[in-house]
C-alpha cells in the first residue's frame, strides 16, 4: 500500500471488507507482498477488539490470483474453525454453494461447515481477487463485502506492504 493507506497495484487485486454496517472492531491482521511474484494479500477482522473464538467473528482474506498464500490461508482457516485441536484434512470435504453479496451483487462462494459448532469457511473467487472467509456465529449468506481502498480507518493499519 502506499503511504494514503491504498493497495500496491497488483494486476486485478481487490481488498475485501464486511460493509459499514458492521458493528464490531475491524482490524488489519496481517498483509504480504512478494516483490519478485507481485503477489499480494490481506487479513481483515470483525469481531470483538480482542481475540475470542466462541464471540460471533469473521476474518476475510484477500489475495491476488495465483497467490499460494490462499491455499494456505484455507488451510488454516480447516486448521483453526472447521476442526478444532484436530490436524487439518487431508483433502477438503465436500462443500455446498452460497450466495455472498459482493459489491452489491450475488456471488457464489464454496461453503464448508463445522456441525459440531457454528463455524464455517467460505472460499470464492472476486474477478481476479481469491476471498476466504471464516466465521463463527454469523451466517455467510446475511454477508455484504465491499471492495475497500483505505485501510485508515481500521485499527493496526499498515503504512506499506513491503
């Protein structure tokens, strides 16, 4: 990002964030830019201003098309939500459809469901951009992402992404 708090131009890469009228703490948790690969990515969270796994949360992941860090990022969203003090699986279980709103219009994101509690994990493809969310106690298809520009005015809020 630049010193305005606006993303490196990385070929299509969008930030995504919850809309404005989430009414809980919103913070940058992380961020990387790779400047030999111009892969770039984001961590946002929604939740409480410190860290709490059973009060209602979501982290949206934003990174740039073919960034690895995506895989990584899913895996360890199964990791941390979808089985919790369990290894990671090997392979993905089957996932169902959902309708996230995204910039004001439906997308179809990849839904995985923990049954033995309310977490889940989204995964989704934004133009260019590859989203992961991950969530406790909200329901993925009551979501509205919009792209963000100005980190600003969430807390932590990096200066640059390199």
């Amino acid at each position: 990002m630049t010193g305005q708090g606006t993303p490196l131009s990385a070929e299509g890469f969008s930030i995504f964030a919850v809309d404005a009228n989430w009414p809980e703490s919103r913070q940058v948790m992380g961020h990387g830019y790779d400047e030999i690969t111009g892969d770039i990515h984001v961590t946002l969270w929604f939740g409480s201003p410190y860290y709490d796994p059973q009060v209602e949360h979501l982290t949206v992941f934003s990174a740039s098309s073919g960034n690895a860090e995506a895989g990584e990022a899913l895996q360890r969203a199964f990791g941390m939500y979808y089985h919790p003090g369990e290894e990671p699986p090997a392979e993905f279980p089957a996932s169902e459809p959902v309708t996230i709103t995204t910039d004001g219009k439906p997308m179809t994101f990849e839904l995985w469901r923990n049954s033995g509690n309310r977490c889940w994990i989204a995964r989704g493809r934004v133009e260019t951009t590859e989203v992961v969310l991950s969530g406790y106690e909200i329901e993925p298809g009551e979501l509205s992402l919009v792209r963000v520009s100005d980190l600003t005015s969430f807390s932590n809020p990096f200066e640059s992404l390199r």
